[in-house]
C-alpha cells in the first residue's frame, strides 16, 4: 500500500492551493480530483462566469459608445462569446496542469502526486480511489484534506433538465442567448447571471425575489444602485413573491408567482435559472466508521479540523465562507496547522468581496446591516463617485466609497464598501489596515496617483479626521459624514 504524508481530496481552488502549500513543508502529497483540474474555481463557476461578467460589460459600454455616434449597434454572436469563456476555461486549466506537471517532473519528483478517480475514506487513514477504467487502490495517509468543493442545490420542486429549466451548470451549454429568462433566487448568483444576460442587451430577464429587495443582506443604498442599473437595462424584479409553480410547456417555461398580497400572476418565458445557493459535495465521501461530525451546514470544523485528528475539511465543504479566495486560505491555513504553526489565526473579518453586478461592488469587513444587527455604534463616511476626478474623466461617475469605522477616538476600521469604476482594485489597503487592527491615520496622508478612484478612500479617511478637501457641510447628498449610536444617525460637524 502506497504512503503519503498527506491525501488532498478534490483539486480544485483550496485542494490545490493546500497541495502547493504541503511542497513547502517537503511532505510527500497525493491530490485526487474524479473531475476536472481546478474544480468549480475553473469551470461551471468563478472563472467562466466572471468571464461571461467581463465580456457583457464590454457589449454593454460599446452599445453605449455606439449610442453616444449615433451608430447601428452590431448583433452579438453567443458562439463567439461562448467561445471566448472557454478559452478562457482552457488556459486556467493548462496553467494549472503545466504548473503542477513541472513540478512533479523537476524539483518534487519524489513528493507530488496527482490521480484521477473517486475517492472515499475507508479508515480516518485508508482511502480508496476507483479509477475511470474501474480499477481500485487504497493508498495510506498520516493526514487528510477533504476539499470536494460544491454544487449548485437542486429544488426537487422544479423541472430542473439543464436544458430548459438550467443551475449555473447548464448555462455553459446553451447554444444561443434566450430571448426571455426568468431567475429564481436574488441572492449574488442570481443577481450576476441577471447581469451578464441583460448586459448582452438579447434577453429579457425577470428576477424572483421573495422579499422586498434583491441582495437582502447588503445596504440599502447599495441595492438602490443594483436595483436601478437592471431594470435600466430591462429586467423585471418580481418583488414580494413566491413562486408556487413552475413547468415546462412546449419547450418552454410557465411559472406562476404569488404575491404578499394574495394575488396571482403566470408568466412564460423561453428558459430559467434556478440559483438558490450550492450543495457540499459529500455523498459517499467515506464510510460511517469513519466518523465524521456534520452539521446543518457541513461538515463540523474547528478551524478546518474535524472531530477526527488528522483529518480536515475545507472550503465549501464548512459553515464558513464559500468563496475562491476563502478555500484557499484555509487549503493553505490546515496545512499549516499539520506541519507546522500558522503564523496567524485563520479570521475571516479582511476577506475581500466582489459582487459582480453593474455597477461592480467590492467589500471588505462589516457593512452598516451586519455592524446594526451586532449592536456595533460606528461611524460611517459615504462619498459619491461625482466628487472623484477619475471616475468624472471615465464618464462613469456612478457610484460611492463608504467606510465604516469604530465610534470612539481610535476609529479603527470595521469594513469598508465601493460600488463603482475600479471597485475592486481599491479596497485591498484598507484590508491590510482591518488585518492589522490599525486605525484610519494610516491612510490618511498617503500620497495617492492622480487621477485614481483610491484618492476617494483617502478623503473620506480626513472627513472623519476633519481635515478634507471637500466638506460634507457644502456638498450635502454627495458627501456625508454621520455617527450611528442607539439606533440613530447622527451628523457629525468639525
């Protein structure tokens, strides 16, 4: 029976980062994937629909241009787009493989190891892998990372063939852009799938939202924003309403929703999207002796450490965060915690959001819902893109900065959001800074490239030290800078 120091199981965003991290410490390692190198961070997921993201943005601005010359906007190929994000696919997937092929044969010979099949914990230390030609090995580990990553959730209520009715799986598929879609679920899947389709400007896309607002999580004002953007560009949010049945009916889609109200309404569309969150891939993972604990929401972990020593599970496998970025902190943080001591403790308070919707919107940290519903008093400084010279030389001024901060002299950050231009390239200093536990005076008199949209983060840091360029007091609905303690806002005047 082969030995290794460590099994991975699945390879994909936080297994192969876990993999990479074990070469550091010269422990030999097996990574085992029965699907596809890179898992859902590659395919049917991260890269390939933030690709579908960038490609509808681009379509959307250039018909904008084109509207701006008075010019026929073109038609837009789905074959050449479809194309396109899977070229993209491709060369993720080639890196990796390239990457890790040239490690096996060059410095790690004798440690790093990839197979291809299922496999499935017989003991916490014996796994059996079933190869695709049905041949089956048990290897030996001194140490386990479950890392199979997920799914998206199927509502066995609904009709769901990937062909009609479609999860993000099915969308890859598609041979031709619909022209009517509905999405069931207003969460950020749904939100970004609603927004890449009506970017391309050839579906009209309804949006089923069981409450009031899409993204019910996230701040009002950032929703307004969202909330405009689509139905500007055609959407149709179906706000208050349940859906209560769906079917398909001569190739296409009937749905009929129930409002808060009692009242009824059918509709018929070309396709749907059900987006209602993902499933951990966990079925015939490892054989009850094993005794795994599992909780409501996964697998039960104490920072990535089951209840069984030398195995560990991570990244949409926990309770925690399903994000890239979150698996491959913890791939790498239990790796750590096997061969050596983590630097740090694993906190997830600095993770960098993106929500990539129109306009784009980035996160760190707390955002004003989550600080009210902790009890938190805080201040909080919002200014809007308008007052920012990049975002008025792009022609795009849409958009804020807001940044959170505790509600006592030492101001020390509590999270910080951006919708607009740039989003995500301006909220990585302010990260460090939460990381850190530091306060604002850090940003306050760093000297920004101008024009930039991160000079905004700099003037809202001196509003709240009273020293900006732009006072909040002259430039009312543009500027703010206010307190929230006891339930209440208060402005705040230097």
């Amino acid at each position: 029976m082969e030995k290794f120091d460590l099994v991975i199981i699945g390879a994909g965003p936080a297994g192969y980062a876990a993999a990479m991290r074990a070469l550091d410490f010269k422990k030999r390692t097996l990574l085992i994937e029965k699907n596809s190198l890179g898992g859902a961070g590659v395919t049917n997921g991260a890269l390939s629909s933030k690709t579908w993201w960038e490609l509808a943005r681009e379509a959307a601005a250039f018909r904008k241009n084109l509207r701006r010359y008075n010019l026929e906007e073109p038609s837009v190929s789905f074959r050449e787009i479809q194309n396109e994000v899977r070229k993209a696919v491709a060369e993720r997937k080639s890196l990796l493989e390239e990457h890790m092929n040239e490690l096996k044969a060059t410095v790690y010979p004798n440690l790093l190891f990839y197979k291809t099949g299922q496999a499935r914990l017989k003991t916490s230390h014996e796994i059996e892998i079933t190869y695709p030609s049905n041949r089956v090995e048990t290897v030996y580990a001194e140490n386990i990372i479950l890392a199979t990553g997920s799914r998206p959730r199927y509502l066995p209520e609904l009709p769901i063939d990937e062909k009609i009715v479609l999860t993000s799986e099915g969308i890859e598929d598609l041979s031709d852009f619909p022209e009517s879609m509905v999405i069931v679920g207003a969460g950020v899947i749904g939100c970004e799938y609603a927004t890449i389709f009506s970017g391309f400007g050839r579906t009209k896309v309804n949006l089923i939202d069981k409450g009031d607002r899409i993204l019910p999580f996230e701040d009002e004002d950032v929703v307004r924003i969202v909330e405009r953007n689509m139905e500007n560009h055609g959407v149709l949010i179906h706000r208050n309403s349940r859906l209560v049945e769906m079917k398909i009916v001569n190739g296409r889609v009937e749905y009929v929703l129930e409002y808060t109200d009692g009242s009824r309404s059918t509709f018929n569309v070309e396709k749907a999207l059900v987006s209602v969150g993902r499933v951990a891939n966990i079925e015939e993972l490892w054989d009850d002796q094993v005794g795994i604990n599992m909780t409501k929401r996964g697998i039960d972990s104490n920072d990535t450490q089951t209840n069984v020593p030398n195995i560990y599970a991570v990244g949409d496998l926990t309770a925690d965060i399903s994000l890239v970025n979150v698996g491959e902190l913890e791939g790498r943080y239990a790796v750590e915690r096997i061969f050596g001591k983590p630097e740090r403790k694993l906190v997830y308070e600095n993770i960098s959001t993106i929500m990539f919707l129109s306009p784009e919107v980035a996160g760190v940290g707390m955002n004003e819902t989550q600080a009210r519903e902790k009890g938190i008093d805080y201040k909080v400084v919002t200014l809007e893109y308008s007052t920012i010279s990049r975002a008025i030389a792009k022609r795009n001024t849409q958009g804020f900065i807001k940044l959170l901060v505790t509600c006592d002299a030492h101001m020390k950050i509590l999270g910080m959001k951006v919708v607009g231009l740039h989003a995500s390239s301006a909220i990585q200093a302010v990260a460090v800074l939460i990381s850190m536990d530091k306060g604002i005076e850090e940003l306050a008199e760093c000297v920004h490239p101008h024009p930039s949209i991160t000079e905004g983060i700099q003037e809202c840091v001196r509003m709240l030290m009273g020293k900006s360029l732009l006072k909040p007091v002259a430039l009312r609905g543009r500027l703010s800078c206010r307190s929230f303690q006891n339930g209440a806002y208060h402005d705040i005047v230097f």
